[in-house]
C-alpha cells in the first residue's frame, strides 16, 4: 500500500495488510486433554482444552454436548499491574464478554450430537498483552480443542476451523492485526470471527472517532480474509501433527 510514492510502514516494520509473527506450540500443558501456547507478536495465550463426562443441567437427557470457554489475564501480562478478578469476588464485563464470544466461536465448528453428553471446556490465560488477546484465545482455542478432540478418537466430533483477526483504520490507514499501540488510537476498530467455510460467527466493530464508511468495512473485510486465511493455514500444520 502506497501514499503518493511512498510505501506505508508501521511502526513494527509491517505493511497495512501483514499479520504480526504467528506461533502454534502445542502439548504445553502436560495434564490437559489438548493444549495450544499462541504466540501473535508481543501477545501470548496458553489455551488448554478439558473433556469432561457431564453437560450443564438444561442439556440432561438430550444427548447434545457443550463447548465453553474461560478467559482471564495474569496481573503482570500489562505495563501495570491489574488486580485478579478473584481478588475482587467477581469476573469483569470485558472478561464475561470475551469468554462467551471464545465459546461462541468455538460451538460453532462442533457438532454437539456427535459430541454427546459431554462438556468442553477451553481456558484461555494470558501471560503477555499486545493487542488481540481476544482473537488469539478464539484461534489458539481452536488448536487445542481440535488436538483434545483427535488425541480421545472424537476428531469426528469437528465440523470446521475457526479462527480471528482484528483490522482497523489508524492514521487513515486499513491495518491487519492491530497491536496494543495501534488499537489504543485507531480511528476504527474491527474484530472479525469467521470458519474456513468463509462464514463469520461475529464482527465486533466501533468507530472511536467519525463514522466509517461502507466501503471501509468492505476494505477491513477484505483485509481480515486475507489475515484468516493465514491462521486456517497455520492451524491445519498445527493439527495435523497431533497423534491420533
């Protein structure tokens, strides 16, 4: 992308539309069912899958399973110190929201009468924050839940990838993968949740400053394709070194 004869370069040496350095690594948590450490730049998540025999009470007797999700931040994954939520008795809005987009998102790949009488539960914690810990915990989730799935024989159970990535406008400029220093002054503010089959389970979108455009979101859209894309990729090496 130019302005003028110029290229745009961000301040980390990216161009508009590149991902931040992503890793998958998994097996990082020796007594969890499937495990996935995701590393997107400066932000790292470790996801950990848990199969456990029980369903919630309304599921009882229907022979459907449950996918959900827990997320929450050690103290010193910021510059400053936060305060844990179990120090205070109770969880934030902004973790409540993004556990239940994490278990959102994954339900959506997951065939719950395939599943059974079963629950899935994916913790998410993050130990660095740089921006995107939200779309890191759905895409590393997804890397666990489908090696916990494959290691107990239920890979039958997956019915798709699905993975995230935020794109914004910042300084006028469509940017994929937004670290911390971006999203805290992007003008647009985009996170977008979507399977391999090119279908979005969400899209979170704010304008901080002026109202966007139509062909703004058509533009981030595009942008997050291309980024998710990249992490379908990424997941399918990821899954496929997992013994059955």
């Amino acid at each position: 992308m130019t302005i003028g004869a110029q290229p745009v370069q961000r301040a980390d040496g990216r161009m508009p539309g590149d991902l931040r350095p992503v890793t998958l690594t998994l097996g990082v948590q020796k007594w969890a069912e499937g495990s996935c450490l995701i590393k997107v730049g400066g932000t790292e998540v470790i996801c950990a899958a848990t199969i456990e025999d029980k369903i919630p009470p309304h599921l009882r007797g229907k022979g459907t399973g449950w996918v959900t999700a827990e997320y929450s931040m050690l103290p010193r994954a910021t510059s400053e110190r936060s305060v844990r939520e179990a120090a205070k008795g109770r969880l934030g809005g902004r973790t409540h929201e993004i556990q239940r987009l994490v278990g959102r998102s994954l339900r959506g790949v997951v065939d719950m009468a395939k599943l059974g009488e079963r629950t899935i539960t994916i913790d998410c914690d993050v130990l660095n924050a740089d921006g995107g810990t939200r779309t890191a915990s759905i895409t590393g989730g997804w890397v666990a839940l489908a090696a916990a799935l494959r290691t107990y024989g239920m890979e039958r159970c997956l019915i798709g990838k699905v993975a995230a990535v935020s794109v914004g406008i910042v300084n006028g400029i469509t940017c994929l993968d937004l670290d911390y220093s971006e999203d805290s002054k992007a003008d647009v503010d985009f996170n977008v949740v979507a399977t391999d089959a090119g279908r979005y389970v969400e899209l979170q979108g704010t304008a901080e400053g002026k109202p966007f455009e139509r062909t703004d979101m058509d533009r981030m859209l595009d942008f997050a394709s291309t980024g998710l894309d990249k992490l379908f990729a990424m997941q399918a090496e990821a899954f496929a070194s997992v013994k059955r």
